[in-house]
C-alpha cells in the first residue's frame, strides 16, 4: 500500500485506497479462510459484475448463535446477505448498509472478518473476477426485528438447513461461522456499550473543555508518561491497542512513529472507534470483545492495553483479556490505574465524580499496586519477562507491566533507542522540510 493511494482517495473523494489498505492488513492480522467459486451467466450479468470489484457477504448472528438466512426460490434454498462495496464506503459503514437490508431498523455491532470469497464470472471466453470480505456480526436489537423480518430469518443451523444453503460459498462460510460462535464462552458487555451511547455527548464535553483547560498534558505530566511508554515500544512492526477509548495514545504512536506497518485500534464501543480521524490513515480500527480477541497467534510485535482490567466483570475475562493478548502478540503492556482510594484523596474524589458520576464510567474492579504484581505474576510467571514500573500524576498512581514472550527473547533485536523528545524533534524536522517542499512547487 503506497501513501499516493491515500492522496487520490482526498483528491477524488474516494476511499479506494483505504479500501484496499483494510483488506491487505485484514490478510496480515486474522487467519482469513480463502474460497473460491466459479459462475457461468448471461451477457447482460457479465456486464453488470464487470461494473464491480468489492463485495461483502454478512454471517449475521444473534446471542442465541442463531444465524441469519435470507429466502431464495420459493423458500427451497437459503443464501446470506450480501453487496457491493462502493468506491466512496468506508468498510464498517457498508457493512452496516447491507445489514440493512435485512430490516432497516437492525444494530449490529461486534463485527469480524472470517473469509476471503473470489468469484471468477464466465461468459464464453471471457473471465472477471470479484473478491468479496466475509464477515461475522451480532446483532444487537433481535428481540424487536424478529417479529418483522419478511426477506428470512434467524435459524439454528442444522444439517438439514445446511444442505439447503446451495451456494458452495455461502455454505463454506456458515459452516465456518458455525464453528466461530460455538468458541464464544463469555457474555456480551451490552450494558458498558448501552452506557458509553447514551453519554456519548459527555464524553465530547470532557474531551473538548475539561481536558483542555483544566487536566492538560502538562497538569497530567503527558509528556514524561510518554516518554515511559515510548522507552517500551522500539524497534517494531506492528502494534494493537486493544482498548483505543479515545485513541490519544495511537494518534501520539503514529504521529511520531510513522515506520510502524500495521496499527489497529480496537474498542468493543464503536462510539469511540467511530470518531473522525480522518488523519490517521495508517490505523485500522476494529471492534472486538477484548475477552475474545480473533487475531493471528504473534500477530503484532506489541499489544497495549490501558485502563481496562477495571472494567472486567469476573475473574474469568480477566484472565481471558490477558492470555488472550499474549497470544496475539510477542510482547503486552498493561496499564492500570491503582485503586483510587489507595493513592489519596484527590484521585479518589476525582474518580468518584469525573469518571462515575460525570462520564457514567462502568469499571468498578480496581486493584492495588500489590494486587495488579500479583495477578501478572500468578498468569506469566516461569513464562514470561515481566518488569514493573509506576507513573504518578494528578489523576493517581499508573500501574505498568511489561510481559515479553520467552520464546521472543532470543529472537528480538535491538535497535539504537531514541528519545521521546528526539522522536519530537524528528517530527518537526521532517514537517519542516514537508512543508518547504510544498511552498517551492507552488512557487513554481
């Protein structure tokens, strides 16, 4: 993927280029099954298909793993939904515009891609071929579109409605999202998701007034916070935060770190990953339960996560989120803050009426400086380096653990480590230059 594809995507209003920056880093990060299927059609459909490239094919489920299929020939045969891809559609957007097809009044949310689909069209000699993106996706408002489905329904699939998806395609996927549902054992976080939708404007209002005049980068120490985490994060390739919130740390990482091939930003609110960031054309953003992460085992060279153990609900997708992450990724940085009550009295009133009163914050599960060593210890001890190190500011005291795999230990290579401040530097040289570059052409 080249940066001109970018630029034609701002010069045409188009996101071709981002587009097929997704699929490219979708094949790289998620074990994507590839089918293949072949179509003989008429003239006027071989001139219709030649109009198109991209496609998406929808497994929509419900929490019951029920999945949805659309009637076809009188109800003999059954085929999942689907649609083009347009020049103009961001891919999460087309998504959600096929779904509605389905019932104009369907919320869908956690949204995977499971498959690579090539249909190969064939009119006499003649050959076109389309890829489509598969992709798994639940829906949340079930009970209130069941009743008005007209086009399909929501089946357990058995062998009987199996044989009944004719489709060699669409067949392979459902059997492979068959497969995908029967792996979830955790329970949906729809209550944090229904809370950060209903206070979305809160969070803008925190955002746009309280972070900028009251608890600025200066006040929270951001820059030596930075230069913490920064001192972490060297000589990598990939890099996933899989709880981006309000993406300030993926924006400073890209800004700063433009080398860096594949970053992804996840968030089970698609409130947050749904914000413009329209300069940040080298992120990709996704939407899983962090308890559940579908990536490639060592997928990224680091996954970060920060603020989030708080926000598990149970033992179990505490440890979930853990493993979870050390298998995707060589090396985790967990960041954690301690239990306000333990810090002092301003965290504490600050917690109680920034985040719990103000901002509807729905974690509950903080842990003490000895208890987060604990937890970290009892999961990766005798499997893992792990180091501690603490950040105190206005806000309270920050928790981090770095874990790094064994088995990458001997493989990584260091690199000759660069300041935050010389990142900073770096940046503003190559601005610079950017922008006497473009004042000689315009010159000219």
């Amino acid at each position: 993927m080249q940066q001109s594809d970018f630029i034609f995507d701002k010069i045409f209003k188009q996101k071709v280029g981002h587009l097929n920056f997704n699929i490219e880093t979708y094949k790289k990060i998620y074990d994507l099954i590839e089918i293949q299927d072949i179509f003989e059609v008429s003239q006027e459909q071989f001139e219709y298909v030649k109009k198109k490239s991209l496609f998406s094919v929808l497994c929509i489920y419900n929490e019951e793993g029920k999945m949805y299929l659309q009637k076809d020939f009188h109800d003999e045969y059954r085929a999942l939904p689907w649609g083009s891809i347009r020049d103009t559609d961001d891919i999460h957007a087309a998504v959600r515009r096929i779904a509605k097809k389905i019932h104009e009044d369907i919320v869908i949310w956690e949204i995977e891609p499971i498959a690579l689909v090539t249909n190969i069209f064939k009119f006499w000699e003649e050959y076109h071929t389309n890829v489509g993106v598969v992709f798994m996706a639940r829906v949340r408002n079930f009970d209130e579109i069941k009743k008005s489905l007209y086009y399909g329904d929501f089946l357990i699939i058995t062998e009987q409605e199996l044989h009944k998806i004719n489709k060699y395609a669409n067949n392979q996927v459902v059997q492979l999202a068959l497969k995908r549902v029967k792996t979830f054992t955790h329970s949906f976080p729809e209550h944090e998701i229904a809370t950060n939708e209903k206070y979305k404007f809160r969070y803008t209002l925190h955002n746009k007034i309280v972070k900028k005049m009251f608890l600025t980068p200066r006040i929270k120490r951001k820059k030596e916070f930075n230069q913490l985490l920064f001192d972490k994060i060297w000589n990598i390739d990939s890099f996933i935060d899989v709880s981006c919130w309000d993406n300030w740390f993926l924006t400073t990482l890209t800004k700063y770190i433009p080398e860096l091939k594949v970053v992804v930003g996840n968030d089970i609110s698609r409130s947050q990953i749904d914000l413009p960031h329209q300069e940040q054309q080298k992120i990709l953003y996704t939407n899983h339960n962090a308890v559940h992460l579908p990536f490639k085992k060592n997928a990224f060279d680091i996954a970060y996560c920060a603020n989030t153990l708080h926000h598990m609900t149970s033992r179990k997708d505490m440890q979930s989120l853990l493993t979870w992450m050390s298998s995707i990724a060589k090396k985790i940085i967990i960041v954690e803050i301690e239990r306000p009550k333990e810090t002092g009295w301003f965290p504490h009133i600050l917690n109680k009426y920034r985040y719990i009163w103000f901002l509807k914050d729905v974690g509950w599960a903080y842990v003490s400086q000895s208890e987060f060593e604990i937890v970290i210890n009892d999961l990766f001890k005798n499997k893992a380096k792990i180091q501690f190190s603490y950040f105190k500011n206005i806000q309270g005291k920050y928790m981090i653990a770095e874990i790094e795999n064994q088995d990458n230990q001997e493989q990584k290579q260091q690199g000759n480590k660069i300041s935050f401040q010389q990142l900073i530097e770096r940046y503003e040289k190559v601005k610079r230059a950017k922008q006497q570059q473009e004042a000689r052409a315009m010159k000219v």
